[in-house]
C-alpha cells in the first residue's frame, strides 16, 4: 500500500479508527482506572477514619503514597511502553489494581492500608496517565489537543460517577463489601486493552490524523532522560504539572470530608463530585478545541484563570459558594488537564513521549501526592481547611507564571523539534 493510499485512508472524519478505536477504547480505559483510586476511593473516608482510628493527615497519607508510587514508577512503565508497547504495561497495571481493591476490602491496620496504597500506585503507573496519553499521541498529528481532551474526559467521569456509586453501595450493604466492586471493574478492562488498542496506525494501513502534510508518527528526536531534564520546557511544564495537580487533589480528596465540615449528607458530599469532574470534562473538550483554534498557550492560561477564581472562592469557606467554586476549578482543572499534555507531545514530539511522559509524572504525581496530605495536614494542625486552600490558591498563581514563561512550539513545528544540544 502506497504511502499516499495510507494517508488517504487517515483522514475520513469521525470515521477514522483513531477516534472510535482509540480515544474511545482510552476514555473508557482510564475513566475506571483513575475514577477508582482517585474519585470512588474517597466515599469509603469516613468509614477508614472510623475503623481504623486515625485523623485525616494519616488516612491522606495513603493518598500521597498512591500517587508517589505512581510518580516514580511512571519512570519504569513509561520507558517500557517506548520498548515492549502499551498493551503489556496496562494489562499489569488493571491486574495489580484489582488485587490491592481486593486487599482493601479486608483492610485492619494504617499500615495495611499504605501496603495497599502503595499497590494502587504501582497499577496507576502501568494502567493510568501516562500510557493513555503515549498512544493517543501516536495516532494524532492534526487534532492531538480534541484527542486528548476526549481521552481525558475518561478521568472525569469515573471520578464524577463512582463516588456516588461507592456511597450508594456501602449505604446498601457495608464499605467492606462494597470495596469488593472495585476488583471485578478493572478486570473488564482486559478485553478492550487486547481487542481495541493498537500500538500504532500503521499495523492496521493508517497513518496518523494528519498525517497528509508528510509529519511522521514518530516525530521528534530519540531522547534519553537526561535529553529530556535537561530542556527549560520540562521544568516549566513540570512546575505547573506539580502545582496544578497537587491543587486538583488538594481539593478533591478533601472535598468529601470538607463538604461535611459544612453539614452536607453523605449522599450531597459524593453528589458534589458530578459537578466537579464533569466540569472538568466539559472543559477537557471545549478547551481542547479551543486550543486547536487559537493556540495551545492562550488557552491554557485560561483554564488556570478559572481554576485560581473557583480556589479563592473555596477558601472562604462559604457553603452557598461551594458549588458554583469547584464547577469553576473543575471546568478550568480539566483545560489545563488535557492541555498539559497536548503541550508536551508538541514541545518533545512523540518518538519519546513514553519518557517524556513518564519524567514529568515524576512532577506531576509528585504534587498529586503532596495536595491531599499536606492539606488534611495543615487541617489537623488548624482545624480549617481555609489555610490549605489559601496555599492551592498561591500555587495556581505560579502556575500562570510558569505558563506565561514557556515558548510553545505550534503542532507542525513539533513534529520536527531538533535534539537538545
């Protein structure tokens, strides 16, 4: 097949199998793998709390383990998604996930509870982010930022959906038993990881979205981690990774405790996660539109305009102010979310991109890990939550600097992005 054909055949609208094939196999993928350990995870708080006997910078603890695992393993998963391909990795990733919501079930201790944190960190690292983003980059030149922001919206839904499930479940039966859920869901992963996702257009006669203007699927240098850390895009786009995911987790892993500070039920605290996350999947989409239409960078100052209006917001500690907040902060989290990683696939190429992936999750996760620890922290020490927000606040503000400081490169121009020197 001519290389002409083959791009032919890339470019028929909706009905290219990286839309269908792809980004909705991804969505799908990771609205459980993500909705279960950072969205439902959060309904079963009060009851770990109870059972364990313990004060929230502990139980949170487990979180900033979780995400600090994934963060460093990223490194491992993201290299071996560039060597042996994304299949292998996620299907260890759903299999380990399913074990520790196994081991969670039957939970007795704090330290058994890090133990299984820790083994949700290592399943995120291989079936999360990272590999996500790696292989709808391979399939999308022309339209990466829609693409991403459509994958994204995965993140969104499981974590807007599952913690009201979660609270229906354990309200119906006990939190033991309703943990139990959490094992059969990434199982049924399996068959869209081996039967949907493929490694790249060309097993299957494609070529990329795009791909008409003669770019490459493997745009960009061969990149070592020492290529990658040593680039003045890494750090900018890894400082704003750190702080704008150490403030999305800052809040919504605290948001179900905080909410009920406030006199909100059970069932009001999880409803709060609808607005939050499908917000942010509204903004993952019409944002990466946007971005498409009028530049990446612009656009992502934008999301973190709202996100650092909804923060300032919370921190009045307002009830009435509560939800119109977290659907400003979640509309403007999900932009930044898929942009975050659109700008990242047009700075380094996607040759690399497992690596690059995998070097700024280091960041990223390692922010994630920090914002809900840090922040149950300064409330165990205040008995306020106003003071860590007012610090997620500060950190959006960064952010906007670090974002005005980067050059980005436009979409065409990345697919051709010289070697560092």
């Amino acid at each position: 097949m001519s290389d002409a054909v083959t791009a032919r055949r890339a470019q028929r609208g909706w009905k290219f199998y990286g839309w269908w094939g792809i980004v909705l196999a991804t969505l799908v993928f990771i609205s459980v793998t993500n909705g279960l350990t950072i969205g439902g995870i959060q309904a079963f708080d009060p009851h770990l709390l109870a059972t364990l006997g313990i004060e929230r910078a502990p139980l949170k603890l487990g979180d900033a383990i979780q995400l600090a695992t994934a963060a460093v393993f990223t490194l491992i998963t993201g290299w071996a998604a560039d060597r042996f391909g994304v299949r292998p990795v996620m299907t260890v990733g759903v299999l380990l996930l399913s074990a520790a919501f196994y081991g969670f079930s039957h939970v007795q201790t704090v330290e058994q509870l890090y133990l299984l944190r820790f083994v949700m960190g290592l399943g995120l690292a291989a079936a999360g982010l990272a590999v996500c983003v790696v292989i709808v980059s391979r399939w999308f030149i022309a339209s990466r930022g829609l693409a991403l922001g459509l994958m994204l919206a995965g993140t969104s839904l499981g974590s807007a959906i599952l913690p009201t499930v979660f609270t229906r479940l354990i309200e119906s039966s006990d939190w033991r038993h309703a943990a139990l859920y959490g094992v059969v869901a990434p199982l049924l992963l399996l068959p869209v990881v081996w039967l949907a996702l493929k490694e790249w257009p060309a097993r299957i006669g494609l070529a990329p979205y795009g791909a008409e203007g003669g770019h490459s699927a493997l745009a960009g240098p061969e990149l070592s981690y020492g290529d990658i850390i040593r680039r003045r895009e890494f750090w900018l786009i890894g400082a704003t990774a750190f702080a704008t995911f150490y403030s999305i987790l800052a809040i919504s892993n605290n948001l179900f405790l905080h909410s009920k500070d406030l006199g909100f039920t059970p069932l009001e605290s999880a409803a709060l996660f609808g607005p939050l996350f499908l917000m942010g999947l509204i903004g993952k989409i019409v944002l990466g539109v946007l971005s498409d239409m009028f530049g990446r960078k612009r656009i992502w100052i934008l999301g973190l305009v709202l996100m650092l209006s909804g923060a300032l917001m919370l921190v009045t500690l307002q009830r009435s102010l509560v939800l119109p907040a977290i659907a400003l902060f979640g509309f403007g989290w999900g932009g930044n979310y898929s942009l975050l990683q659109a700008i990242a696939a047009d700075a380094f190429g996607s040759r690399a991109l497992g690596r690059v992936m995998g070097a700024l999750t280091v960041l990223d996760a390692g922010g994630g890990a920090l914002g809900p620890w840090v922040t149950s922290l300064i409330y165990d020490r205040t008995h306020s939550y106003a003071p860590g927000f007012g610090l997620v606040s500060a950190l959006i503000g960064l952010s906007i600097l670090m974002a005005l400081a980067l050059r980005v490169r436009s979409p065409e121009r990345a697919t051709a992005v010289a070697p560092a020197t």
